[in-house]
C-alpha cells in the first residue's frame, strides 16, 4: 500500500527494513563461514613474502619471518623467566563473550 503520491507507508518501510537486515544477516554468517578456522583458533598460514602468520584470534596476525621466528623459539626461557618475575605488573587481555541475544561484535564485560 501507499498514499496518493506513490510515497510508502511507515508498515512497507519497515517490513523492507526489516528484510534487508535479515539478508544482510545471512550475508554476514556467510562470511564468517568462509574464514578458515585456522586464522581464529591460533592457526599458521606462509604469506606470500614468505613469512609465517600466526593467527590467535585477533584482529590481526603475528607475522614474521623465519629468522625472527627462531628467535623467538630460542628466547622463550627467557622470555618465560621475564613473565614469572613481572607477572604482578602484567595485564591479562579478556576473552570475548559473544551474546547473539544483544548483538554479533559487541564485546560482553
């Protein structure tokens, strides 16, 4: 239905609203089915420059390239030394809560 001047009614914007959010919905699932588990759940991918990405669940990748990785393979006593003796000082990042009920990307405290 629409009044005298071809002009939609408030039902007919909703319904077309409420339509598209639902394709977009579905579109946004579809997405995220396409990213590989392995760029979420600390997964390892050789980029095209022939580096190693590291995937941990952020936003972005830890990349580096061999050498640098070997590095950092070897210092991890250290580097596990260092956290013991500042762990006080540290901050531990939260993990995300997803609550579909409120909304897909919004971070539950």
């Amino acid at each position: 239905m629409t009044n005298d001047n071809n002009v939609p009614t408030q039902e007919q914007i909703n319904a077309s609203m409420m339509a598209e959010l639902a394709r977009l919905k579905a579109e946004n699932d579809a997405l995220r089915a396409r990213v590989p588990a392995s760029k979420t759940d600390g997964g390892f991918k050789v980029t095209d420059k022939g580096a190693i990405s590291f995937y941990h669940g952020s936003r972005f990748p830890v990349t580096l390239y061999l050498s640098q990785w070997e590095k950092l393979i070897a210092s991890i006593p250290r580097l596990q030394g260092f956290i013991e003796q500042h762990r006080d000082k540290l901050a531990v990042k939260p993990t995300k809560v997803k609550d579909e009920a409120v909304q897909d990307d919004v971070q539950v405290a």
